[in-house]
C-alpha cells in the first residue's frame, strides 16, 4: 500500500544528483527533472595535469575533502534547505572505485538522514539523459557516447540499451590526450587539439586510413595513434612550426570525427531510429558536432528525417544534473528502481 508520504514523494520536486565517478565532485539540484536550479563542479584536473592523466587516488582524496562544501554550496544556489529534497542520484559506476565510492556513501548516508530514496544511476546513461533536461525525450533513439573512457553505439528502446559496437581499444577522447601527450600539448588534449584543428583545413598532408574491425559498429583508436606517433617522430623538426601542427591536428581530427559520424547516421539508418543522441567530454568537438548537424540536413532529403540532439557546453562534461535527470527518470518509472541496497560498480556496463 503506498502510505500518504509515499505518495508524496512520487511527485518529486527537488532532485539532488551527486557524481564522482572520476576527477570531478558535483551536485546538483533539479526542480521537477526539468530545470537546473543549481550545479556545482569541483575539479580535481589541475591535480593530476602534472601526470599527464587521472591519478586515482589523488582523485578519490579530492572527492573526499571536496563532497561537503560542494553539497552545501549546491543547496544555496538553488535557494533550499536540506529538508526540502525529495530524491538523491547518485552515480554508481562506471568509473573509479574510490572516488565513486564517496559519491555513494555520501547519497546513502543523507537518505537514510532525510528518509528519502536514493537512485544509484549510471554515469554513461547520464551522459545521453543530459540531453533530455527540459526537452521530449525520443522512444527509440541511437546514442552515441564519446568520452575519455568510453566509444559506443547504443540503440536504446522504450528505456532499454542495446549495445551495437564500442572501441577494442582506446577511448576516443583517451586517443585525443595521448597524441596531445605526443605532441608536448597540455593535458586534457582534447580540446587543445580541437582549437588547432580548427586553424587549418589541410587535411591531406598527413592521411590517417580506417581500421579493418570484426564488428560493423565497433570502433579502434590506436592505429591512428601508432600512425600518428609515426609522422611525429619521421618530421619532428617540422611540429615546430605551428602550420604544421595545425595542420596535424586538423588530419587527425578530421580522419576520427567523419568516422565516428558515418558510423552514428548509418547505425541510426539500420536500426531505423528517427533520432540521434550525443553525450560524453567528446561531445564539446567543434567537428564532430559540426559533421554531424551537416549528415543529419543531407540525409533529411531523401530519407527519414533525423532529429539530432547534442548537449550544450556545460552538459558535455562530467556533472551532476545529468545524474539528477536520469535519477527523477527512472524514480519516475518505478519506486523500485529506488533501493538502498546497491554499490559502487566500477565496471558497470550500460543497460545493467
Ligand atoms: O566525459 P568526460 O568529461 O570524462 C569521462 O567520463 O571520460 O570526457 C573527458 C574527455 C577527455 O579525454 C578530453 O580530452 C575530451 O573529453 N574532450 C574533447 C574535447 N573536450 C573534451 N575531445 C575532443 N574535442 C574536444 N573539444
Ligand atoms: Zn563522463
């Protein structure tokens, strides 16, 4: 039997999301799944840049000192007390252990506190959710997810994941920061080589070809990395010049971007899917953002219209309102998927 207060809680008004999956701590605070109210990100990137990527630990520690002052910082943006939330998200995996681990302790702790339920949620299914704050989200659609971790096809139907490919190796954004790396470039790499890329449209000097894979949908960077370590080492004189780089970088961009984006329209035509959804770091890509509104128009001639949805700047990268939307979503289509009794995954696959 739902009791008065259950039913109270099923029209859920303020959604707090919590992420900490890798070296960003947010929260956020939604106000009926559909606007922010506020969103706060503490990065830990200035930490690990000496590195030259995420060091774990020094990640987890970070979330650690950071949850408290985050969460709080949250509550008075949206103008709340701690009293007024009605559901917590947290993201469960996939990501680092230690630091989701702080993300999911904190959630259980303040829903037992408060005696309201908490959703663990998934990091990666957040990234596509975040589209969706505010806007009609499509039945079926084909998701495609680029981040640092992560390279995937997803058809997904009625709620449910379909994986239809993913990279054998690296991620793409993962490829982005190594060849920056090569390149004596800062990390995160991505955008550094986006802005180059941007100043050049030589993309003949340096061709990078498409891997052979098994899979139709599934994805490989490190050829074009081998390739591009190649060129790096036979011409290293020549990076100095800056044409040159950026002329580089345009290739290298140009070669992986028309990819991932043929493969997302020609995923989207076979399954038959009537839109396309983008979410992930990777998303922020002048180019592949670009490439992609620019297949969609070409292919609305003389096929089934696609709608494309593409995140703004701020839901690119990791936070906590995609966390909260995809928390109030699921809470919204059953109390059950509402449980105390989950953990930290740090392998968890999509759809699990
Ligand atoms: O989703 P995200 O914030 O963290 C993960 O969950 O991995 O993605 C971070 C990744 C980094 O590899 C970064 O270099 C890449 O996204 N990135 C970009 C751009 N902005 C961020 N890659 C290419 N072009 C960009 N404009
Ligand atoms: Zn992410």
């Amino acid at each position: 039997m739902v009791t008065v207060r259950e039913s109270e809680r099923l029209r859920i008004m303020y959604t707090l999301g919590i992420e900490t999956s890798c070296d960003e701590t947010a929260c956020a605070i939604l106000k009926n799944g559909t606007h922010i109210l506020s969103s706060v990100i503490s990065s830990s990137l200035a930490r690990h840049k000496p590195f030259g990527g995420v060091v774990p630990e020094i990640a987890s520690r970070h979330s650690l000192e950071a949850i408290d002052l985050v969460f709080e910082e949250a509550l008075q943006k949206a103008k709340l007390r701690t009293e007024d939330l009605d559901l917590i998200a947290v993201t469960r995996g996939p990501g680092l252990i230690g630091s989701i681990f702080v993300g999911v302790s904190f959630a259980k702790a303040l829903g037992l506190a408060l005696d309201i339920p908490v959703v663990g949620v998934n990091h990666i299914e957040a990234h596509l959710e975040a589209n969706f704050i505010g806007k009609k989200k499509p039945a079926s659609f084909i998701g495609l997810i680029v981040s640092g971790g992560h390279t995937s096809l997803v058809h997904v139907q009625n709620g449910r994941y379909k994986l239809l490919g993913e990279t054998v190796d690296d991620a793409i954004g993962e490829a982005y920061d190594k060849v920056a790396k090569l390149l004596g470039l800062e990390y995160p790499g991505g955008p550094v080589i986006d802005r180059l890329a941007q100043k050049s449209t030589d993309f003949g000097t340096f061709p990078f070809t498409k891997p052979k894979l098994d899979g139709k949908f599934d994805f490989s960077f490190s050829g074009v990395k081998t390739r591009a370590l190649h060129y790096y080492e036979e011409n290293k004189k020549k990076f100095r010049s800056q044409k040159i780089l950026q002329s580089f970088c345009a290739s290298f961009q140009e070669a992986v971007m028309s990819w991932i984006s043929d493969q997302t329209i020609l995923a989207a035509r076979e399954c038959q899917a009537r839109s396309i959804v983008v979410g992930g770091g990777v998303s922020a890509n002048s180019r592949l953002r670009s490439l992609l509104v620019e297949k969609v128009k070409v292919g609305a001639q003389h096929a089934v219209p696609l709608q494309l949805f593409l995140p703004s700047f701020e839901l690119t990268t990791d936070n906590a309102a995609m966390i909260a939307k995809l928390g109030h979503t699921r809470y919204q289509l059953s109390r059950r998927n509402a449980t105390k009794d989950f953990s930290a995954n740090p392998s968890l696959a999509i759809g699990e």
